[in-house]
C-alpha cells in the first residue's frame, strides 16, 4: 500500500499558523483539564496514538488516514482516555473541515509539543481521510509491562532504533499516568505540563522502588512521589539505551533536537509526500506576541 499526501495548493503556511493559532488558543483558555495539567500531555498522546499503529512491513495502519475517528480504533482499550483530545480538537475540524482528520490529529501534537516549550517540530500536511475499512486493527500499539527486548523489538515495527526510542520516551515528562485509563497511578508530585529532559533526569536520580499498584500491576514508585512504567524503567536497565539516557540527561538541546527529528518520523511513518510539499515550521504563541 502507497500512502501518497496530497499536494495542497489553495492552502498557504499562514492558512496553516491560522490553525496552529486555534489550536494554542483553545489550549491555553482550558487550562482546567486534568486538574491544571491542560490538554497538551494528551494531544501528545493522540498525535503518537494515531501514528503508532503503523506496520513498516505492509505500511498499514499510521497517521496517513485518520482512522482514529472511527470507534474500532478510538475504542482500542490501548486509546482509553484519549477521547479528551479528539473532543478538544473537534470545534478545530468543523472551524477548518479542509483540514483532513490525520493533519489534524498529527497537528495537534505539534502545537502541544511546541506550545510546552519544547523543541519546533518541523511539519508536513496532506494526509488524506481513509474509509472506515481500512482502519488497522487493535492491538497495534505498546504494553507497558514489558522490558527493553520488548520495547526495542516493538519500535523495529515503526522503524525507530534505539537512539529515536529513548528521545521519544522523554515526552513522559508530560501528564500522568491515570489507574481509570490504563491501570497505573501517580505521579503523586506535580505531573508536569512544561517539555524538559526530567524524565531522564528522574530516571538517573530517583532512588526506584518496584511496587504493585492498586490495580495489581508493578509500577517503580520514587520517595517523591514519581513513577515510572516498566518500559520507562527498561531504559536504564539496558546498557544502549542507558547511553541516551545519560546524553539526554545531560544534553538539553540534544534531546531537543533528537525528539523533534523522531517525532516528525513517528508522525510521518509510512506516508510518501510529493517534492513539492512545504514543511512547515510553526511559530509558538509567544514569539508571534499572542
Ligand atoms: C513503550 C512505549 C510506551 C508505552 C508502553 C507508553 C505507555 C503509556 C501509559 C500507560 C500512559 C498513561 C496513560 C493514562 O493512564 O492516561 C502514557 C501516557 C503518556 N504517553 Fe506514553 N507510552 C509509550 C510511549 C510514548 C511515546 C513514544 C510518546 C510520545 C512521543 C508518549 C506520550 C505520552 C504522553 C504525553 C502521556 C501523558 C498523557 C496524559 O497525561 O493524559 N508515550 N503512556
Ligand atoms: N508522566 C508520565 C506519563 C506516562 C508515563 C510516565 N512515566 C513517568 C512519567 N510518566
């Protein structure tokens, strides 16, 4: 299968601030969700929902179509909370119905990310909205019970290595894990809503300790009050991925930089774009004095 974006001629990189714009607004008027985390941790969370169900061995499934519109894919038991998002980005499809579903999903991630204060990602439309048939099926998307030979044999499906996994993984540093959604709990401390390298600083300083949660799954919990999922903790638990996690510890700008590159490829995985496709770098709110 050829996912090939379509070129969007009547459409200038200012139609598409315009909605960056919308999108940052509506984010920063409702700071309430989540007790005063706001919607960005979980349009992160849709954005990479949306394009990890991508298979680069028969290029099924991915951002390209949009499917995550349809329940068969939005019920997926591993989308459990994710319908915050795709409610929140809703009033920006009927504001901009030009915008296909799979831009928007992949958008709003972007806009999260950046608007987070984290690193610009450099973005891409055209995605075009697929029939309800063709939506991949359940089942697509990570376990968090599992160690490092898991994680690193899931993303060889997506075609990320060990360099890409890591840096996608500190976008953990974001919202929370809730025991309503996926059975683990916490962070007790404050769940952050700002795009640092913590979760690799975390990773490295907090003093981990393996307990079974409410739920009856094992979860490390840190004496103040962090938590991370079996696959968090994997990464310093295998020697290549603990390299990244030590250079992102210390690297700033080099997780900057190395997120922003994975994230584009994650969003972008299995969809071919004409040469003749912008790729857009947005502004934040902030630096157009919104
Ligand atoms: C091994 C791979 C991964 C596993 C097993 C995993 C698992 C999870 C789980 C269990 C949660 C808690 C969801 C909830 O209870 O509401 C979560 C939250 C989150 N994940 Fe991941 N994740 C993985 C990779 C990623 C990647 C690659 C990204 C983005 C680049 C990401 C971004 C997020 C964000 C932003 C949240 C917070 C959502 C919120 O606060 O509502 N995760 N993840
Ligand atoms: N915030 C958050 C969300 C998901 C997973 C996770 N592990 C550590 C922190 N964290």
């Amino acid at each position: 299968i050829v996912h090939m974006a379509q070129e969007i001629k009547d459409k200038s990189e200012k139609d598409y601030q315009e909605v960056y714009n919308a999108i940052a607004v509506k984010l920063r008027e409702e700071d309430e969700f989540d007790g005063y985390i706001g919607y960005g941790p979980v349009l992160t969370r849709l954005a990479w929902h949306s394009s990890g169900t991508w298979d680069k061995n028969n290029n099924t499934g991915g951002s390209f179509g949009g499917t995550y519109q349809f329940q068969k894919e939005s019920n997926d038991p591993s989308n459990k909370g994710l319908h915050n998002g795709a409610e929140f980005l809703a009033p920006i499809h009927k504001q901009f119905p030009w915008l296909s579903h799979g831009d928007l999903y992949t958008l709003g991630g972007v806009v999260a990310i950046q608007e987070l204060q984290g690193p610009v990602i450099p973005w891409r439309p055209g995605r075009v909205d697929l029939p309800e048939d063709m939506t991949p099926d359940n089942g697509r998307l990570p376990d968090a019970v599992y160690g490092a030979d898991y994680v690193r044999n899931f993303f060889k499906r997506l075609d990320l290595n060990d360099q890409e996994v890591v840096a996608l993984m500190g976008a953990h540093c974001l919202g929370r894990t809730h025991l309503q959604n996926t059975g683990f709990d916490g962070p007790w401390g404050a769940a952050s809503n700002t795009f640092t390298n913590e979760f690799f600083l975390n990773l490295l300083n907090e003093n981990w300790k393996l307990e079974k949660n409410e739920a009856k799954n094992m979860q490390w919990n840190s004496p103040k009050g962090y938590m991370m999922l079996p696959t968090d903790h994997a990464l310093i638990e295998d020697d290549k991925y603990m390299a990244y996690v030590k250079l992102y510890a210390t690297n700033n700008d080099k997780f900057f930089e190395d997120f922003a590159k994975a994230f584009k490829k994650l969003l972008e995985g299995g969809i071919t774009f004409p040469q003749s496709t912008p790729t857009y770098r947005f502004e934040t709110l902030d630096s157009q004095g919104l």
